[in-house]
C-alpha cells in the first residue's frame, strides 16, 4: 500500500509540474488526496509553476480552496507574489486569498523582496495596508533588510487609499 501511495503522490508532483489538467482531472475523478505532504497541496505546486489555466481549474472545481495555508503560515498567494505571477495572483485573490499577513511568508514581503512592484501594487489595491505596526513587525521578522525597499516603494508608488 505504502509503494502505491508513493506512485500516486509522484503522479501528482508530476502532473502538477508540467501543467497537465488531463491528469489532474482523472486523479481527482478517481478521489486520489490532493495534499502531496502535510505542508504542500497540489495547488501550491501548480501556482509554484505559474500554470494559470490549472490553478483556476482546482480552485473552480472547489478541490483546492485559493486562502489554502500550512502550518508555517505559507500560502498559495505568498508563492505567487514570491515568483512574480500577476495573473495567479489576481486569479488567487478574486477566489479568496487573503491579502493580509506580516513577516517572512507574507505575500506583500515576498513580493518587495523579489522585486515585484507589479504585486505590491495588487496587493495595495486589493486591501493591504501598510501602517507602522506592520512595518515594524515586517522590520522585526526580517531584521531591517527589506525595510528600505518598502520605504522606496510607498515613497515612488504610495499606499492604498
């Protein structure tokens, strides 16, 4: 049983890297578990890719919720924002990802440390505030060194009305 799982979990790390929907769709007709380990779901991976068509694809059929986290506070928006995909971002956000959180696995954090403006200014409009207790706790979490590439950032972009 054990051998067989570990199949049906590389089938799906596989599928997932490559963007391929058509075995997704049959795992998931099949009801194979869709969390590849305690800290990764399937959607993670796909949004980890960027494969936009596949990421709405779970987040549509209802089998991977867009606000999914684990246990560290990771979630599928803080990998988007991380890699710099605007589109699965929106796509995240319009199915309820949360715009919120501070610290290292944030989503605003991943993005300004990336480069990201692009997001940051997303996540701006869609509702995240930048307001002195963030910036001090975004400070303390990464211990200053992104500090003054949000205080550039607010300084060229502004925040969010």
């Amino acid at each position: 049983m054990g051998d067989e799982i570990e199949l049906l979990r590389k089938t799906w790390e596989s599928a997932m890297e490559k963007g391929d929907i058509a075995t997704a769709k049959e795992l998931v007709d099949k009801n194979i578990e869709m969390y590849l380990d305690e800290d990764t779901c399937v959607l993670l991976v796909a949004v980890s890719h960027g494969y936009l068509e596949l990421c709405e694809w779970l987040i549509l059929q209802r089998h991977q919720p867009a606000g999914w986290y684990n246990r560290w506070g990771y979630t599928v928006l803080s990998e988007a924002c991380r890699n710099g995909y605007l589109a699965v971002c929106e796509l995240l956000l319009d199915h309820g990802a949360e715009v919120g959180g501070i610290g290292v696995n944030a989503p605003f954090t991943l993005a300004i440390q990336n480069g990201h403006t692009d997001i940051c200014k997303l996540l701006l409009q869609r509702g995240f505030k930048i307001n002195r207790r963030k910036r001090r706790e975004l400070n303390e979490a990464k211990e200053g060194r992104y500090l003054n590439k949000i205080e550039k950032f607010i300084e060229k972009y502004g925040e969010a009305k």
